[in-house]
C-alpha cells in the first residue's frame, strides 16, 4: 500500500488476520501505518526510485490515499506489479474534471458542472445555476481544500487567482441544497464480485468528514437502493478495483454524485466494529482478487464521530475518562501527533439507541479533544 | 510483550486500534507476531540479557506464554518496569504443583491430586482415586505435553521414568469423567476491576484446543455463574493482572479447575469477532490498568475452530473456497509454515443457528488442513 496514513494503519490490522504479507511505502518512519507495520519501506509516493524500490517483490499494489502521478504506477505495471484500482480507473478519483465527465456520460446524476478557465468564464455558469455557486480545483485537493464556496462573480474571480496543481483546472458545480450527505460504498474485485455496505449519513465540518451514521437515518428505502445501484455502475463503469466511495448529496429530488474514492474511506471507518467484514478487509479482498466478505451490519445503529485535534496536546490524558465511561465505545487512536484540526482518531458505538449513540461518540470525541471537560 | 507467537500477533491488531507502542521480543524475526509488528526485538525469553535489553523503555512487560523464568523478571522489576502479571501470580500458571496447592489452599474445586516422587507413591494414589488417573509435569508442558492419562501402576512407572525439566515435580491426579470442559476467561486490573467473558465449551483433541462455542451450550446459568465467579476469585486471590483463563472440567457435581493461564487464550479467540471487546484488547488494557472494556457477546452464538497444520503444506490453496464459501467466516491465520498438528490460524462464525455455525466452522477448518475437498 502506498502511503502510510491512518488508512494503511487500519489496513494492516485486516492483513495481520488474513495472513497477508503487507508492506507500507511511508513518507517517513513516524507516520501512522510506519509505528506499526513490520515491513515499512520509506520513501515518497512521487519519488519514482522509491515507488518502484517498494513494488519490486509485491504481488499487488494499491493505495491509502491518491496522489501517485499516473506515470509512476505505468512504471509499477511495467514491473509486472498489478496496481489495483488501475490508473485508469485511478484518473477518475485524482482529476475531478475527468471525474464529472465520465459520469456526465453514463447518466450518472452530478450537480450542474462546467470546466472554466477564468472569472469572466465563471460569472455565466453562476449565473445560470444561481449564487452562492462551488469553486474546486480538479486536482490535488483532499479534506474539503481545494473547494471554494462563492456568494458572487468577484468572489469567485478571488478565488481563481489562487495558482492550479500542476495539470488542474478550475471546475464550477452548482451549490446543492441538500437534507444529508450519504456516502455509498462497495467493495469489487477484478474477476467483477461485488458487495454494498449499507448507505451512511455524513457530516462534514469545513470540508471533514466529523460524524457517519449507519444506516443513514430517515433514508426512504427506495433511495437506499438507488446510491447502492448507482456505486455498483459507477465501479463496474470505471473499472474500478478494491473499496469505493460515491459521497452523494441526498436532495428533494434523490441523490447527486459529489465525489468519488477509491480506497477505503473515512465514511466506511464504522465497518471496523459495525459490520461482518471491514472495509479494509475487503479492499484487501478485492485487490487480491479473493472472494468479498459479507458487508451486513452487526447492529442496528452504528455511529462513528472522528477525533480532531483540538486544545488537548496529549490525547491519552482524556484516554482513561473515556474509556471508563463507556466500556462499549471502540477507540481507534492514529499514533499521530495533535495538530488543531487533523485527524486523531475515531470512535464508534453500535447498538439500538441512535439518539444514546449519537450522544456517546460524540460526547467521547469531544473530551477526547477537550471540548468539555465533564 | 515477551514471545512473538500468534497471541502477540492478535494483541498487536488491539494495539494499533488504542494507539499504543508495542514491543514484541520474538525469538526469530520469522515469528507469527515478528512478521507483523513494527517494533520486533529479536532475543530469547530465557536469555538475561535479551530479555533486559527488550524491557529498557517499555512501561510495562507482559506475556505471550508462560515460560520466562521467575529470575530474569525480577531482574525486569529491579530495573523500574512493571510486570504484568507478576512474577508471583504467574508462579501459579509456571508451576502446576503450586497451583494445585494455592487452589486447594483457597477451597477452590479442583480434581483431587498429590505430588508424587515415584511410581510406588503413584501407585496408591491411584488405587485411591482410581484408575485411569493422570500423570503431568508440574512444569514446561503446555497444549497437552508433558499430560499422560495411564491405566496401571505399570504404564505409570514407564511415564516416570522420563526425565523433569528443572524444577519441575510429578503430579498424580485422579481422572475427571467430565460432561464438557468450560473455560472460564476475566480481565482484571491492577486496580482490581474485573471483567468477566460468557463461560465457554472447549474441545481438545490431542490435548490441543480444536473447537469453542460461546456460550457453553446446555451450561445451566447457576453453573456458569459458579464458574465466573470462580475465576473472578482466582484472579483476585492469585492476584492476577491482565487476562486470566481458568479452564474447567464440567461433571455432574458442578466444576473442577483444571488449567490456568495468564495471558489471552486459545478458548478466548472467538472474541476478536464474538464480543464487544477481544480478549487481547482487554490484556493491553488490564496490564496498561486502564478502563476495562465490555465482555459482552455480540451474536447469540459464537464458534471457534483451530486450523491445525495438516496434508496441505499450503492453507492458501483452499483460502479462495472457503472464503467463497461463506462470506461470514472470519478467518485469522497466523503466518506460521505448515507442520501437521501445528496451529496455523482459526476461523470464527457468529450467528443465531448452532448447528449451522458448527458445521460451517468445521468444514472450513477442514478444507484448510485437506480433510475435506468438497
């Protein structure tokens, strides 16, 4: 796995049961996955030496998050190294212009979009879809950066002066009033298997993903039903391989693709304790070409609220009030140091009460970070 | 942890989820826990040096088996590390003889026993308690070594004339005709909260655990609280820290003790997926004294079956069938190479049917090891 974020820490807890050789490319020795993983290789993900130092000897490479430039894994290919999701089907999760396009062409539903180049080409499509419009750029952003919420054209032509990632544009959506953000994820495998979690409630607080409920609460089944529809032929159609998220916008009207990825993803962290089998097990399942796990939650509910950095330098001083509190709470700590706003950790609670569980992790997430102290 | 078998193996899955540093001094950088965790001292467990060089830094040493001798971890203690358990509570679990007495000493039921020195002092314990009785090693035997069930006084001198290790003692001990042997598992911590596991059946073949069901079925309720209130008794009076298992023979007159460990354990397995909080996740916390977490189970039954080395020297060439088979198998092999009767992994099934989980459980263990081929 490429990359050594908290998503290869988590992957490497499902590989230890399912007796798999996993080896980690690290950015450097302190990283998250690089604390826990036996075979930790360091080096950069866009370091074409260090990418093809660590896959010579792997069976299958895949990643923890999307930032490898496309013609270091055709070098990976040319290893004869599989890299699973391929870069094909990889271009659609790191250029979100291409993203829109692909799905624009299958009738996949997306908010109104349009590649724009400058602010005077900006100002007719706001005008069009209606103020306040979405400002992104089609690479290179990730945790809500890179995304600009514009109330107006001068606004927007402020925005647009900030310099593009090397082979970006700048991409204008309509600004989607929705009831919830959804995240529907499934799981396929190159021989073309496939399973569906149950789709999640999210919430995200400035761009981060802070609460997943499962199963999206209120959700009419019918809806349910069409995002899980709809992540099995976007998978099928961009070929993808391994764990995919389709983050949707519930409105009136169904649902809207936001965005895609293709690994496992913050959304799906409730598999851990909430469903027969993690995502992370499948994502290995599926790139290994081994037959998927049962995705069926274990509970009624299941909550999972992420634990950001916040005041408290030393998470592990709120460690004991928290687990004391509430000996059915799962904790799930990265081994990363505090920063205000960086992902700590999770905690997720399963059970039949939603509104007791929504209390729990929250309450837990929020001494943890030290946003009550009681 | 000293000892990198599969128990340092799982326990490292628990500890990446708490967030803590995990230290394993494995004998060989081959070792099931060694090919997995980041931090492998390569050492001995009976070598001073080793063992010392390991525990500078740690906040507290525990264990992966029983076998460091008492010795070296008081040298553990002189150098200002805790010892969880400690040397005086795992003296019970290194020495059956000493724990027979400290059991008897207690009033806890136990088979009745003798230490004897010779076959003519075997000889009329079991005229007394009558044949066949059991010989064992009071230490250095454990999944089933160094136990001989002998039918007379002739079979009894013949097992004596092999040689103890040092230390060690005979102990003659009247057999149990039992209904099931029980395990009875509790967590407890140094502050003395205690948690207590369902009491679960177990199955030995060969003097190896082969199969668990939780809870006990048929085990009536008056029965099981005897036992968990025996081991939560134990605990306390051996003053154990971290997992204890205390395992059981059920007869018609109620429980006799049979076994005792100090760490996570084989009748404990089934928890990783069976219960709110795995029997590992509960030693790091026990020894770590913090919070313990729920025992609680999460299905209304749960089986454990050991995969067992067998005719197929790779377990991976059955891995896709079973996983096709039934996508909620949860399989957990443990990296070892395959010798016939060495375990390999386990496999765990959770789910409302008994009979099915059995069946399922068994067919899978079986394909893995080539009993089975359909």
């Amino acid at each position: 796995m490429i990359g050594g974020g908290q998503l290869a820490r988590m992957t490497h807890q499902a590989a230890i049961a399912l007796g798999i050789g996993f080896r980690v490319l690290a950015a450097s020795p302190t990283e998250s996955a690089a604390q826990v993983v036996a075979d930790t290789v360091v080096g950069e993900h866009d370091d074409p030496a260090a990418v093809l130092a660590f896959a010579r000897g792997c069976d299958v490479v895949t990643f923890d998050h999307e930032h490898v430039p496309r013609e270091i894994l055709q070098q990976v290919l040319d290893l004869g190294v599989a890299v699973r999701p391929s870069p094909d089907a990889l271009h659609f999760a790191q250029d979100k212009a291409a993203m829109r396009q692909a799905l624009t062409e299958m009738g996949a539903p997306v908010p109104q979009w349009a590649v724009v180049e400058s602010a005077s080409q900006a100002e007719p499509f706001g005008e069009r879809v209606g103020w306040p419009m979405v400002l992104k750029t089609s690479r290179g952003g990730y945790d809500g950066r890179g995304v600009f919420v514009v109330r107006d054209s001068a606004e927007a032509a402020r925005v647009m002066e900030r310099p593009l990632a090397a082979g970006a544009v700048w991409l204008a959506e309509e600004w989607v009033p929705f009831e919830a953000e959804l995240s529907a994820q499934v799981a396929r495998s190159p021989q073309g298997q496939a399973v569906s979690y149950p789709v999640v409630r999210t919430v995200q607080t400035n761009g981060i993903c802070t609460e997943v409920v499962s199963p999206a609460p209120g959700l009419p089944p019918e809806v349910s039903a069409q995002a899980q529809e709809l992540a099995l032929r976007i998978c099928d159609r961009l070929g993808v391989v391994g764990m995919l998220a389709v983050e949707l916008f519930w409105t009136k009207d169904g649902v809207l693709v936001n965005e895609l990825a293709m690994r496992p993803h913050n959304s799906g962290h409730w598999t851990i304790d909430g469903a027969a089998t993690s995502q992370f097990e499948n994502h290995l399942r599926a790139v290994l070409d081994l037959p998927l796990g049962a995705p069926d939650p274990v509970a009624d509910h299941t909550v999972m609220v992420n634990v950001l950095g916040g005041d408290h330098p030393d998470l592990y001083s709120a460690y004991l009030h928290v687990l004391a509190r509430n000996p059915r709470l799962h904790l799930h700590l990265y081994g990363k140091s505090v920063r205000p706003g960086r992902k700590q950790g999770h905690v997720t609670v399963c059970g039949p009460s939603l509104p007791e569980l929504l209390h729990e992790a929250h309450h837990a997430a929020d001494y943890l970070t030290g946003v009550v102290d009681e």
